[in-house]
C-alpha cells in the first residue's frame, strides 16, 4: 500500500507545472523537423529550379561567347568602328557609336536566351507575376539604360588603353569603380523607381519594431522603404542599396504580405546587418579588385588574339581600336564564369555575417528559419557542401535553419522545439 502511495505521489510531482524535465534542446532535431517540412512535389520543384540554374551559368556564358563570335566572325563590329569614323573625327565619337552599335547587336542576339531564362522559365516556376508585354516593357528600360550607360563606361576604358598602352589595366579598373561607385550612388534615387513605386512603410506594429530595432544598434529609421514587386515576382525579398546619402533599406510587398510579424523581423534585421557591417563599401572594394584582375588578363590575352585572328576579324588593328568589343567581351565572359566560385564564396560570407547579426538585433530564431524555408520556392533548401560552395550566393536554406536553432540553444533559456506546419505543395511544372 505504501509502494502504491509513493507511486502515485512521484506521478503527481511529475505532473506539477516546472517541475517536468524537458529533454535537452538538439540543434539537429530542430533543424531536421523545419526542414522536413518542404516534401514531394515542393521540394522537387525547388531542386529542379535551383539545379537548373548551374547549367544557366553556363550556357549564358556560351551564348554570350556565341555572340561576340558572330559579331567577329561577319566583322561587324569593324563595321561598327566604320560608321563611327564616318560620322565622328574624334576617337571618342567613333569608340561611342561603335560602342552603341555592339549593345544594340548584343541586345538582339541574345533575347532569344534573355527570354527565356527572365521570362518562359519563370512563367514554368510560377514565380512570375508578369505578362509578357510587361515583362518586355521593363526590358526596354533596362536596355534603354545600357545604352546610356556602356558607351560611356566604354569610352573612357578604350580612352585609357590608348593613353596608357602599357599599364592601361590599372587605369581601367578605377575607371571601372567609379562608374560602380556611381551607379551604387543614383540607383536607389533614379534607376529602381523606374520599375517599381517606393514608398515610405506605413506605419504600425511592423514599422514599431523595425524602428526599435534600428534604434538599438543607432541605424538610421528615418526612412524605411517599400515596393511593389509583386507586380513583377513573387519572390519576397529586402535589401540594402545606395551608398553615402543614398543608402537605404527596402522591403518588398511581398514580404510583408506573406510573412509573419517574427518573419519580417528576421529579414530586416539581416538587412540592417548588411548595414552595420558596412558590406555595400565592402562589396565595391571586391569587385574593383575583381575588376583590375579581369583588366590584367584582357591586357595580356587579348593583343595575342587581335596579331593572331585581327585580320580575319575583318581587320582589327590592335586592342585600342574600339573593333575589338566583341574580343574583349569574351574575355571577360569567360572571366566571369571562371571567377564564378570566388564572388558567390564572398558573397556568400557577407550574407552569413547578416544573417547572425539579424538573429542578434531580431532574437527571431524561428522567424528567420522559417522565412528561409520560404526562400525554397526558388533556392535549393539542402545542397551538397560542394553545391553551397561553387554555386550558392547566399547560404542555404539548411544553412541557415541550423544557425538559427544554434543561436536559440545558445540564447533562449529553456528553448523549445517548435514543429512548424508542413509547407504548401505544388506541382512540377515540365520542362
């Protein structure tokens, strides 16, 4: 009887509020039980998508290398330099027109594949809100850009090389960065409201506790913007843009329509992040270096070309003769696929550095894991390490899940696993 007594106390002791031994809070389970919640049909659309992206890296590459080759092989672009020298006596003028003659051909060869990878495949994925004369309308904008833009850039690189023959790399790659610079500068003030409405984020709870964030680590909030890009995606997104007097932080609308409260503060808080850590600065440093290494193999490679193919090229003099574009575009395509690994590893690092300062500021572990599994709809949720490595520009999905439950384990007193709700399914659409 006694026994039964004991027994029965011990029972009601373990029953007691506080008084029960939860089991130890495990990274690996809780990250195991968000990320097994994308299945099926989801998760082999997400794969499917993202995969299909490595091959994009490359055929663009090809397609690009394509191009410039048309343009050498019918010599068109000598034909370009011609016109230039028809109209223009100043090598400027000539390097301007035959510039805005190669993006003008650039443009047109290439929408085949401009098409099809910013348009048909997304329609497949059902992440494009657009219709086709839209999306086409906004390409318009961004050619019409370019053609204001490159001549210019291209006028003082070829400036440079004429005027420096030996060292003309080191020239160009300041010139490059400051066009970078530039561009960083009048982007968010001229360039992106041209394809989508900023306005201030209205405010309420959600703009309560992003300002209180942004106070707590002595962020500017005077201004917090927001844009309707679901006119374009359904992509949900924020990011840091301009530099100097134009940095500013921007949320999308879909972010704030499809996510929770903790989601959004997980998200702004990587961007204040970004921020903080000054990575704008840092990423313009990144690709001036970039920039001078592209410069220095085009100063070595491209002269061997131009003596060896100049004269079946329709008559390419040298590497100052603004006919040689199509040469040195190549180059740097090829250069950029190469380089591939290395500026998505950088950038990588820069948004694995927002993504802890945005758990510290927000303290939304499951807010931000589950936001990440959100991102599956158009990233790879659970790469291979050599995957994340060689083609992800952000950590993944799994990635970051994991240093979220790290974070709550080493941050939340008495952390709980939270079992989220499975994701919404989908169907594959065939390619």
């Amino acid at each position: 009887m006694r026994l039964k007594l004991l027994a029965v106390a011990v029972l009601m002791l373990a029953l007691l509020p506080g008084t029960a031994h939860a089991a130890p809070f495990d990274v690996e389970t809780a990250t195991r039980a968000y990320l097994d919640t994308l299945q099926g049909a989801a998760r082999a659309k997400s794969n499917a998508y993202f995969e299909g992206g490595y091959w994009l890296v490359l055929w663009g590459t090809l397609v690009s290398v394509l191009a410039d080759g048309l343009l050498l092989r019918f010599g068109l672009s000598v034909r370009f330099r011609a016109l230039g020298e028809r109209l223009f006596k100043r090598l400027a003028g000539v390097t301007w027109i035959t510039a805005l003659c190669y993006t003008v051909a650039g443009t047109i060869l290439t929408l085949p594949w401009s098409i099809y990878t910013g348009f048909v495949r997304e329609k497949q994925y059902d992440l494009m809100n657009q219709s086709l004369s839209d999306w086409l309308i906004d390409q318009g904008k961004d050619v019409g850009i370019n053609l204001l833009i490159v001549p210019l850039i291209v006028m003082a690189v070829y400036a440079v090389i004429r005027r420096f023959p030996k060292n003309w790399w080191v020239m160009a790659a300041g010139v490059i960065t400051g066009f970078l610079a530039f561009g960083m500068l009048i982007g968010p003030v001229f360039i992106s409201p041209l394809f989508n409405t900023y306005t201030e984020l209205p405010g309420g709870p959600i703009r309560d506790r992003i300002v209180a964030m942004a106070k707590a680590k002595n962020i500017p909030s005077e201004h917090i913007y927001l844009f309707d890009a679901s006119k374009q995606s359904k992509r949900i997104s924020a990011n840091v843009s301009g530099i100097g007097p134009t940095i500013r932080i921007s949320l999308n609308d879909n972010l704030l329509n499809r996510s929770t409260p903790q989601e959004i503060a997980g998200v702004m808080g990587h961007e204040m992040g970004h921020y903080v850590l000054n990575h704008v600065w840092w990423s313009l440093a990144f690709l001036s270096a970039l920039a001078a290494l592209a410069m220095f193999l085009v100063s070595r490679i491209g002269p061997a070309l131009i003596a060896r193919y100049g004269a079946r090229w329709g008559g390419i003099r040298d590497l100052g003769d603004p006919a040689s574009m199509p040469v040195l575009g190549i180059l740097l395509a090829v250069f950029g696929l190469l380089a591939t690994p290395l500026t998505n590893t950088l950038v990588r690092v820069d948004e694995s550095q927002a993504d802890a300062f945005g758990l510290d500021v927000a303290q939304e572990p499951d807010g931000f894991a589950s936001v990440a599994m959100k991102l599956s709809e158009y990233r790879k949720i659970e790469p291979s390490a050599l995957e994340e490595m060689l083609f992800f520009d952000h950590p993944s999905g799994a990635t970051r899940v994991r240093m979220s439950m790290q974070w709550k384990k080493d941050h939340v007193p008495n952390a709980q696993m939270v079992v989220p709700p499975p994701m919404p399914q989908a169907e594959l659409t065939p390619q």
